[in-house]
C-alpha cells in the first residue's frame, strides 16, 4: 500500500529565483534608511485550496471520503514529511466551511491560518470562520483580513471572496470589515520586509476584462497593476479547482492552486508546500489523492 510519504514526487521542485533579485535590493534600501528589519530564516509552510469540508464523497474519488476526510489527509500527510521538511504552518485559501471543520480543528497539530473564500460569503459563515481564528482575524472577530511576520516574511491575507456566494471578487463590500482593504494592501505591500507572500482565494483576471470566476473587471486591473509595482514574492488563489497553474505577475511568482478535494477534468487533488531559503522560494506539488475510472 502506497503511505503518505510515497505520495511526494521529490521531482516536482520548482525553484523560484525571479524577484531574489529584487529583494535584495530592497533589503539594502531598507537597511540604508536604518530600519529594523528581521532576519530571514530558512522555513517551510503549505498552501492548501478549496477543502470543502461539508462536501461528501465525489465521484471518482470516493475512497478519500467526504470533504473534511480529505482536509485531514493533507494534515496526514504532512506529518508523515521527514522532520527537515515539517511546515511551520499552513495557509489555507477560501473555501473552507468552518461548520464542518470547527469539529475537528484539534486533529490538525500544524498551525492554521485561513482566508475566506466564496462559500464564507455569507455573514454567519465568516463569523464562524473569524471566531474559529482569533489570532489572525483578532478577538473581537472583527477583521476580515490580516498580516503576519514569519521569520523575516510577511504573509498578507487577504478578503476578495464573492460577498453572497457569487464567484467573481471584490475588496470592496458592505460585508468587508473594516472597509479601506486597498489602501490597506498598499500598506502592507510597503512595509520593510523584502520578502512578501500574498494569498487570498480568487484570482485576478491578467487581461482586465470580465470573467466569472475570477476578480471583477475593476479589482484585477487594480490588483494586477499592484502588484507590478510592488513586487511581492509569491501570491497564492485557489477558487478554480483546475491543476494548479502558475504564472507571473510582473515580477511575482503566482499560482492557481488545486484543490485538496476536487478538481475539474478529474485532475488529482493535493496542496503545495513552499521552501524558503536563503536563495529564495522553491515550491513542490503534493498529490493526496487521483481519480479511478469507472471499470
């Protein structure tokens, strides 16, 4: 029988040096200004997309169980990784039902921090969501996106979930708390760290134009252009349920991510883990699960 371990294809590395470069440079501006900034340690941490937790088994693919079986596999996975290549934490972006997960929250041992994804977009639902993470949405529940610093990296998480459940997202709506996300994001986008991670759960549209699925027309032109001008190092989407597609914006390592419970074209499910090191960000696919055909 094929363990977790087996599932890691050790070929699957893609080094990421673009925006290394960059980084750099901006370290050495911050450092001339005389601002503190952390040192960058090596760590790892995986990205996770999409785990429908409330969903029951699919088509294909029963055998893994029903959403949250699948969530929980990714965890299994993970802790069956050689101690050198144990996550520090894992991002999880949109998509997460936190009525099914909330039950077992303490069967995963690595730390969580999560996004909203469409399927949060009612108000009772990303209540739940805030309630279940006080350490990143605050105590009083009352954010509905954050930041963190990690060993020299600032991870910034952001809220573009189709508010109502509709696919296409926006930063701006009556059900974003507290409103400002785009000059927040600004913000953070400028702060000292020279390695910055951006995740959220959909995606920008890289031509601007109308597409379901993805940002609104508006928010991906702005976002896009953003982004090319700040140069963050990685930004993470989850959303579509395809295998995962990477791309550049501008500088910046992108990725579509699949998803860890189903896939469109019976694409296998899994989640990513990321390498930072001192060179830059090496991300690996991790496959938890691929379909059966019908005999």
């Amino acid at each position: 029988m094929m363990s977790a371990y087996d599932l890691l294809d050790r070929r699957g590395f893609l080094g990421i040096a673009a925006g290394v470069g960059a980084a750099a440079v901006a370290g050495r501006a911050v450092a001339e200004k005389g601002v503190s900034v952390p040192e960058q340690l090596p760590f790892q941490f995986a990205v996770i997309a999409d785990p429908h937790c409330a969903e029951g088994p699919r088509s294909g693919i029963e055998a893994l169980g029903n959403g949250v079986d699948k969530l929980l596999r990714c965890f299994e996975t993970i802790a069956a990784l050689p101690e050198s290549e144990q996550p520090d934490f894992a991002l999880i972006v949109g998509d997460i039902h936190p009525d099914a997960l909330a039950p077992h929250l303490d069967d995963i041992r690595c730390p969580v921090h999560v996004v909203a994804g469409n399927h949060e977009g009612s108000a009772e639902s990303r209540g739940l969501l805030r309630s279940l993470f006080p350490d990143d949405f605050g105590e009083e529940g009352t954010r509905d996106y954050y930041s963190f610093v990690h060993k020299g990296v600032r991870f910034i998480g952001l809220c573009d979930a189709g508010m109502g459940g509709e696919h296409v997202g926006q930063f701006s709506s009556e059900l974003i708390t507290p409103s400002g996300q785009c000059e927040w994001l600004e913000a953070e986008l400028a702060m000292p760290e020279a390695r910055k991670v951006v995740y959220a759960h959909i995606p920008p549209t890289l031509d601007g134009g109308d597409r379901n699925m993805y940002m609104g027309r508006n928010d991906s032109r702005w976002f896009v252009k953003t982004i090319e001008n700040a140069a963050p190092t990685m930004l993470f989407f989850g959303h579509l349920h395809h295998a995962t597609d990477a791309y550049r914006i501008g500088a910046a390592q992108a990725y579509n991510l699949r998803s860890c419970c189903w896939n469109f074209r019976e694409a296998p499910v899994g989640f990513m883990l990321v390498s930072v090191t001192p060179d830059g960000l090496e991300t690996r696919e991790v496959i938890t699960g691929a379909y059966v055909a019908d005999s």
